[in-house]
C-alpha cells in the first residue's frame, strides 16, 4: 500500500530503457542521479536532512545541482513533462495475490491481458517451454515455486522474460511469478506474487488452461475461477517437501517471510 501511495505522487521523469530511448551513458551526460535527486527534493519528494556517508545532508550534497535539467536534452525529463505522470511499479491484487504482487508498467502496450495459464513449476521449465516454441501469443505463464521460500531465495526470472522477447511475445504475453523480474525486463511481467506457492497461495492451486486477467489499469491479478472449484482445489493442496531440507538455505527457508513483508528471516525475532 505505502508503494502505490508513492507511485502515485512520483512521475517517470527518464526517458530510459528497456521501455525509454536512451541509456544509463546518457543519463549520466544530462546530469545523471544528482539531477534528479535534486528535482525529487525540490518537489518535496525526499528527505534533505538524512545524513549522507560522507557526513554531509543529502540537501547538502545537493546544493549545488540546478532544480531543473537541461533544456537541450531529452533524457531527463522537466517536471512538468513527464514520461510518465505516475511511478512505473504498481501493485496489483486479487485472488491470486491478497497480499500484493508488483508489475512494471512503463511502456506496456497491452494493459489488459487475459488468457489461458501455462503452469510452470520452475524457471527452467518455462525457458525450456519457450526455446521450444510452446508459448504462443495470448498466454498466460505461470512461473511458481520460485518464492523466498520456495525456491528459496525468490530469484530473478531473468532469462524466460529475455526469452519471451527474443521470441516476439513481449506485447502479446503475461508472466507471472512468485519469484522477482529484472529491472530491465519488458511486458506485462508480474512478480513477488504473494502469499507464494510453497505456503499455498493461489497462484498455486492455477491448473493448466485456466483463465488469468492482469489488469494493469485496475491493479487487478485475477484466477478467473469460482471460490467453490478453488476451495477444492485448496482442500487437494499439498506442500512440496522443501529443495534443502538442511544447510544453510534449509534455515533460511523455515524462517523467511513473506515477499509482502521484504522476505526477511527476523520477522519473529525480538530484542
């Protein structure tokens, strides 16, 4: 909730990639962090009193950057004209994620997808589905188990996403996942689906086939089922026994939260 709250106040103000035009090289050229750092303080948006590694405020630090970029230039955008007038990552929920699920959405050309689930119990599975042609305009990937404490550590779904692209799916396909997404990934990519698969959640009582609607403009992640089939389903549902029942990702899987709550280990730990 506090990063929808945010989201809304903070628009997109560089023009960057994977759904912009320009790279980090250019950004740096037209000012780089600084400037914008600057023009989010100016606009109220950071803290100028937060005490910086070098003893000095970030106010301080800051004093000496314009509040406005360079007018020749179009990587960094004016305040008043934003890529986009909102921040980029919304959180969608729904059946398949009452605690929250994040989406990039800058530069989605297709807000609104449904169609029908292809399950993929891991990472591989779902890059090995694409290599092989098995993915076709309209689906719905499902990518599960790959959670904080399902896969554990909730890796990132880097290559099935490049995948999709390589593939000429990127506006046409929806990804879903309990895991993460890259920063430089493209489409209608949803991760941190949570509550996660290994505790079950939703997203792991999805079959083959069955319709999912990612509604971007809504903020909605919907298993298009009946509660009575997924009390069912749910009642059918067993735990996976875990990848590393011992060692240290062993440990690391009895303790670690939620993704809705920073996937940390200490939640339950007190002073």
């Amino acid at each position: 909730d506090d990063f929808e709250t945010i989201r809304q106040r903070v628009p997109v103000i560089c023009n960057l990639k994977p759904s912009g035009k320009y790279v980090t090289v250019d950004l740096h050229n037209a000012g780089g962090i600084p400037q914008v750092m600057k023009m989010l303080l100016a606009h109220d948006l950071l803290h100028g009193d937060a005490l910086t590694v070098t003893g000095k405020t970030i106010a301080e630090i800051l004093t000496e950057i314009p509040e406005n970029p360079p007018a020749d230039q179009d990587v960094i955008r004016q305040w008043d004209n934003p890529v986009y007038s909102e921040g980029h990552l919304a959180i969608l929920k729904g059946n398949l994620a009452s605690e929250g699920s994040v989406a990039k959405i800058s530069g989605v050309k297709n807000p609104l997808i449904t169609g029908p689930a292809r399950v993929f119990e891991s990472e591989e599975a779902c890059l090995a589905a694409i290599l092989d042609g098995k993915i076709k305009a309209g689906d719905v990937i499902v990518v599960r188990y790959e959670g904080p404490q399902g896969g554990p550590g909730m890796r990132e779904m880097l290559a099935p996403t490049s995948a999709i692209i390589g593939a000429g799916l990127g506006d046409s396909v929806g990804l879903i996942t309990d895991g993460r997404f890259s920063g430089g990934t493209y489409g209608m990519v949803v991760g941190h689906v949570a509550p996660e698969a290994a505790v079950g959640g939703t997203i792991a009582l999805v079959h083959e086939g069955d319709s999912i609607t990612i509604d971007a403009r809504q903020k909605v992640l919907q298993l298009n089922v009946d509660d009575a089939e997924l009390v069912q389903r749910r009642h059918q549902w067993q735990p996976r026994q875990p990848k590393y029942p011992r060692g240290v990702l062993g440990k690391y899987a009895k303790l670690v939260s939620s993704s809705s709550l920073g996937a940390v280990t200490d939640l339950n730990l007190h002073s």
